[in-house]
C-alpha cells in the first residue's frame, strides 16, 4: 500500500509530519536511490526509502488473525489448569508472534474470535463507547415472542446495570426442538452478557455462535480452524477502526 511519505517518516519516530515535510523539500528523502518530492509516496514493502541516506526502519506491520472457536476452548493467551485456549488453535506462524484475542467468548459459546499483537485496534472493536458492532446468532429455548423482542432491544436490566439497546433479528422457532433462533447484534460485551440477558426475559440459551466484530464476518470457516486475515480485510477492519478512534498509521 502506497503511502505519503511525511505519513513514513512520522510513523518511524524520527520526525513530525510537518518536519518531514521540510526534510523532503530539502531533498533528504530518497525513495529507490531517487531524491524525493513533497507529495511522493511510497509502499514500505517494497519500496527503499532513505533518510540522510540511511534506510528508514519502520515499525513491524500488525498480524491479523480470525479463529472459529469451538465449544471448550478459552478465549485466553494461556490457562494454569492446562485447558486448551485459542493460541493452541493457532499455526506455528501465528504463534511465533504475540498475538492476542480480542475480548473474550465464554468457553461453552463458538464462533469469530480476531486475533492481533495490535492494542489500538482491539480498543477500537471493544470499548462500548467506540459503537462498533458485534454479531451473534442465538439459540434460545422456547418460543421468543415480540415482547421479549422488544425488552431484550430496549435493555435490560442485570445484576451489574441496565444492557445497552442492541438489534434483535426475527426469529424462527422450531416445534420439535422448542427452541427460537434469532441473531443478535451489540455493541458491548459483559461477562456471560447474552446468557444473561436471556435468561432475565426467561429464554436460557442453548447455542451461540458469535458471527461478527465490526466488519469481519466468520464466513465459512470451519470450528476449530483459523487463518491469517486477507489484505482486503485488513484495509476493511483498519479502516473501521479508524471511524471508531483509533489513530491512523501507514
């Protein structure tokens, strides 16, 4: 991805934005052995960029994993019980980085879990105050009817404080399983919070899948199987967290 090359420089540490504008027009920017102009760019993964003729050393680009997490795995970096976590789950590669999860899922419920050594970002996704979205599709027994659509929608009210309004799909209730399908879809993520707030309108929940952060969707990704995010996602998830606060980078 090409950048501007002030954007470079200042994500080096080695100068402001408007510093490295004036080392550009002083022509102490060279990319690929060429004195650069103010307005050039480059992509630092395949471009030289030099500062006084020395090559500029850019800060390792972040990792970006997405997991299915099946039922009995924690969502943690390691366990004193000897449980398995999702960094078990991982490939070899992904584990010789320091690679996170960001949030949790409680260990009985599966789905997308997004893996990054990136601080900022997993702010982004996480914090309530942030709005990014979180899907799920929940399972619940018995017939959910509209005026448990509505509180569930509306919030309600837990132990710790009163649930942030969220979206509640239609649902589809199955006769001989009695059971009610339906997705759900919040921007904030308390212990155990859906299992909760089902069992508080008197739906227990019997199965759920988180199918959504901000905008990476599990897809088709087997439980159990996990994969590095493609560049489009990255561009895609980067771009999404910058809307909800997180600092721009190159």
């Amino acid at each position: 991805m090409r950048v501007r090359l002030q954007r470079l420089l200042a994500a080096a540490g080695v100068a402001s934005r408007r510093g490295a504008e004036d080392w550009v027009r002083a022509g102490r920017v060279r990319v690929n052995g060429r004195v650069a102009g103010l307005g050039d760019s480059a992509d630092p993964a395949v471009d030289e960029v030099e500062l006084d003729g020395k090559p500029l050393v850019l800060p390792e680009r972040a990792s970006f994993w997405m997991l299915h997490k099946p039922r009995g795995v924690l969502t943690t970096t390691r366990d004193p019980e000897g449980r398995s976590t999702v960094l078990d789950l991982l490939p070899a590669e992904a584990r010789r980085g320091r690679l996170f999860p960001v949030g949790r899922l409680d260990r009985e419920t599966e789905g997308l879990v997004l893996l990054t050594d990136d601080g900022d970002v997993a702010q982004a996704l996480l914090h309530p105050s942030r709005g990014s979205e979180r899907e799920y599709r929940v399972t619940a027994r018995g017939r959910l009817g509209d005026p448990e659509r509505r509180r569930l929608a509306r919030g309600v009210e837990l132990e710790d404080g009163r649930t942030a309004p969220c979206q509640v799909g239609t649902s589809r209730y199955d006769r001989v399983a009695d059971t009610s399908t339906f997705t759900l879809t919040m921007i904030e993520g308390r212990k155990r919070q859906i299992r909760r707030m089902l069992r508080a309108v008197g739906h227990p929940v019997v199965g759920l899948v988180r199918t959504r952060m901000g905008p990476i969707r599990i897809g088709r990704l087997a439980a159990g199987k996990a994969r590095r995010l493609r560049p489009a996602e990255v561009r895609e998830l980067l771009q999404h967290a910058r809307r909800h606060g997180a600092p721009e980078r190159p």
